[in-house]
C-alpha cells in the first residue's frame, strides 16, 4: 500500500480524477459480479474501496493545500498595500 500511496502522491489533480474515475468504473463491475455471484475474491472490493478512499483523500488535501496557498497569497497582497 505505501507503495501505491507514493505512486499516488507523484499524480496531480487531473491525474487523480481519471485514477478515480477508472477506480470507480471497476467498482461497479466489481459489485455486479458479486451480486451475480461470479466474484471469487469478496476481499477485491474492500481494497479497492480503500484505494476509492485514499485517491480521494489525496485529491482533498491537494485541493486544501492550494486554498491555503492562495490565501497566503491574497494576505501577503494586502498586507504589502
């Protein structure tokens, strides 16, 4: 998993969305099998909702983190007036 978190981490906004995007297209495919009873491993599910769960976890604090740079920004502009 620490493996996938720094691959993961190395991706920006854009890449994340078409990682989660992808994710969740298996997702799907994933739950119909099981309720079709064709999915041999239930255990894929719960790590691939993991992965779900860290992709958008890394878009959040991605997203936070350039909120917070550009408030940096902004106060640093108002406090040079």
């Amino acid at each position: 998993m620490k493996k996938e978190l720094m691959d993961l981490r190395k991706k920006n906004i854009e890449q994340l969305n078409a990682e989660l995007l992808s994710a969740r297209e298996t997702q799907f495919g994933l739950r119909i099998k099981h309720k079709t009873g064709q999915l041999n491993e239930v255990s894929d599910l719960k790590k691939l909702r993991r992965k779900i769960a860290l992709i958008k976890t890394l878009i959040s604090e991605m997203k936070l983190k350039g909120e917070w740079k550009w408030n940096q920004l902004i106060r640093e502009y108002y406090q040079e007036l």
